[in-house]
C-alpha cells in the first residue's frame, strides 16, 4: 500500500465530505470536527493550521488533526488542535481501523522528509494524549525508528468513573457520608426544590449561555480560580462547538433551576459510551441548595439509565473527583525536536531550561556544612 500525505493549512480547504469522513474516524467527541474545526476557528490568529490528510487513492486513511504555534524559545511547534486553553482530553491521530500502523508511518515520513518550508517545524509537542494509545505510540516508533529521539513523559491524569447497572449500585459505592450527601442531592431534585432542564434546541441554548458563562465566572472568583472565559476567543469557540454538538446529538447541556431562576449549569458531552463532564457554573449564593452536587447526581443517574460504561471527569486531580468514586486514566506528553541544526539548538536550550526549572522546584538551598535542607521544611 502506498499512501501519500496531504496538507490541509486553511480549514475551508476541507470539503463536507472530509468533515464527515474525520468524524467516522473519531473515536470519541472530542476528536470531533464540531469541536475540533470549532476550536480552530477561534483561534486561527494565534494558531495556524497544519493538518496532515493521508489518502490511499481517493480514501482517506487517518487524519492527524495538527496546527502551529510559533513560541519563544522552542519555535515553531506542532501540536494537537484543541489543545492550549481548551485543555481537550482524549486527543490522538485519527486512523481507519487496520491501518493505523501504515498511517502513522506515513505521517512520520511527512514530517521527517516533506514537510515544506512555509510548514517548517521545530518542535512537536501532544499534550492531552491517553496512555497507551494505540497511534500515538505508532507515530512515536515511527518516529524513533527514523532518528527521531523522542520524550514520552506522565502527562496529568484523567479520572472516571466507571459505571454499574443501576443508580443504586453506585449508591452503594460511596462511603457512608457520601451516601447521605447524594440521597440528599437526589431528593432535591425529586421534592422539586431544584428543576433540572436538559437543553434540546438551539433556542434553549441561545437562552441560556449567557447564564452559563456568568455562572461560571461568578464559581471561579468565588472559589479565588482563573476563569477560563476571559481568554480571548475561548467563549467563540466554545459557543460554536455547543451549537454544532447540540446539532449532532452529542451536547448534554443541562440546567439547574431554583424558582425558574438558573443556579447550576453543566457542559458535557455524551456518545453511545460514556459522559464526558466538561465544564460547569453554579451560584455561589445557592450554595443551601447544593445545586452542582444536584446535577452532578442528576447527571450520573442519567448516564446510568442510559447504558453508558463511564462517566468521564476529565483532566486534572482535583480531590472531589475521588470522593464520587472516579479512578486514575493515565495520560502522556509526547515531545520531540526536527533533526534540523536550528532546531536541535532550540532543542538544546529548552532541555537545559527544564532541567534548571526541575532543580529550582525542589526548594533546596544549600546550608552550611554541604549538607541541603528543603526550604519548605
């Protein structure tokens, strides 16, 4: 089989065909041309597109969903569209089922040997990637097998929970206190105290983003947190990528209401096996009514019902996740420089930089008599 690559710099290149065939390719929503090709939209004035078509003849084999962004010191950098501020989980190359390995390779060989000179690239960084992940550690071998040294690093965990057959058996689950803690949540949906809605068109959507996002900044600074709002184009791409889910079945848009007044809403996204928990807002001053832990329960309970096998919290290590029974998906971080001379240099200068942030985050110092003592000791 031969297969050739192909350069995809401008996301009108991609004809509705392509868009479709990407989404057959996708293995979960996140690797989605509605949240993907969203996520480019916005942010194609700090990002520039690089995605890499491969083709067997006119079929379409893998994509490998990739943009630029020029940086100080390790240069031109591939990495992942939806990456960044977006902090998209669950991200990899797309490929056909039983072609993975010769897409990856193909893939490699671009990057090593074709890439052109408007496309030149200096770093590659995957952030967000799932452990073990079958093309990634292809394009990874590829790449090794042709000279490229690669650095494959613990990226920061996911965590999931994985899904019984009933709500009562995850009941179970928790601890006693715990147990308590979602009756209470549960009854305050089913006494009516809370309503939940689920958004269903775009009419509902366009009702209630605002609330969203005002009740997401208002948790954040009353929790002290950055607000992920306020970089700019996050809210177009987000907005979009809502619209074009909801159009596909995939957005679960769901808002709490305490006397037709919004005091929780959450941002998931859900396929035919799990419910990815992206993002949510809730009223600092509902806080009596426990409107997050209601949606939250309210949520779970759905996914239950519906079959699926996971309810996914996604990135990051936040100790709540725990006490709802989520367990560790490890993650990886691929790295690797262009054997170009200019860009080994950067390569160069970026390891010895690490390397001196690493020693610098120890808090040693060193004390009289040689010994070293940490400094938050």
């Amino acid at each position: 089989m031969t297969l050739r690559t192909e350069l995809v710099r401008n996301h009108g290149e991609l004809s509705d065909a392509c868009k479709a065939r990407w989404n057959e390719l996708a293995s979960n929503p996140f690797q989605r041309w509605e949240w993907l090709g969203s996520w480019m939209e916005a942010f194609e004035t700090q990002y520039s597109m690089a995605a890499l078509k491969v083709l067997d003849g006119d079929r379409i084999r893998g994509f490998a969903p990739l943009c630029i962004d020029q940086r100080l010191t390790s240069g031109r950098t591939l990495m992942f569209m939806g990456a960044g501020k977006a902090c998209t989980d669950h991200l990899s190359i797309l490929t056909e089922d039983g072609h993975a390995t010769e897409v990856c390779e193909a893939i490699a060989d671009w990057l090593i040997d074709e890439a052109p000179n408007n496309c030149a690239w200096d770093h590659l960084e995957l952030i967000g990637v799932d452990l073990h992940d079958l093309a990634v550690d292809l394009l990874v071998t590829a790449l090794e097998k042709r000279g490229i040294r690669t650095d494959v690093s613990d990226g920061l965990g996911c965590y999931a929970i994985n899904l019984p057959s009933t709500w009562d058996d995850y009941v179970k689950m928790r601890s006693k206190s715990g147990r308590r803690e979602i009756r209470q949540s549960a009854r305050n949906i089913d006494d009516g105290l809370i309503q939940v809605k689920t958004i269903e068109s775009a009419d509902e959507l366009n009702r209630y983003w605002g609330d969203f996002v005002d009740l997401h900044q208002r948790r954040r600074t009353d929790s002290g947190t950055d607000n992920c709002f306020e970089h700019p184009h996050f809210e177009s791409f987000l907005r979009t990528a809502a619209t074009r889910l909801l159009d596909a079945g995939l957005l679960r848009f769901i808002v709490a209401l305490a006397e037709d007044q919004p005091v929780g809403v959450q941002f998931s996204v859900a396929d035919h096996s799990a419910w990815h928990f992206y993002q949510s807002g809730m009223d600092p001053e509902a806080s009596s009514l426990r409107p997050g832990l209601s949606v939250f329960c309210h949520t779970i309970r759905e996914s239950i019902e519906a079959g699926l096998s996971q309810f996914d919290m996604m990135r990051g290590d936040e100790p709540y996740k725990l006490r709802w029974r989520a367990t560790l998906r490890p993650t990886q971080e691929v790295r690797a420089f262009s054997p170009r001379l200019a860009s080994q240099v950067r390569g160069g200068v970026v390891k010895a930089g690490s390397a001196l942030k690493q020693f610098l985050s120890l808090g040693q110092a060193w004390v009289p008599g040689g010994s070293v003592s940490n400094s938050n000791c």
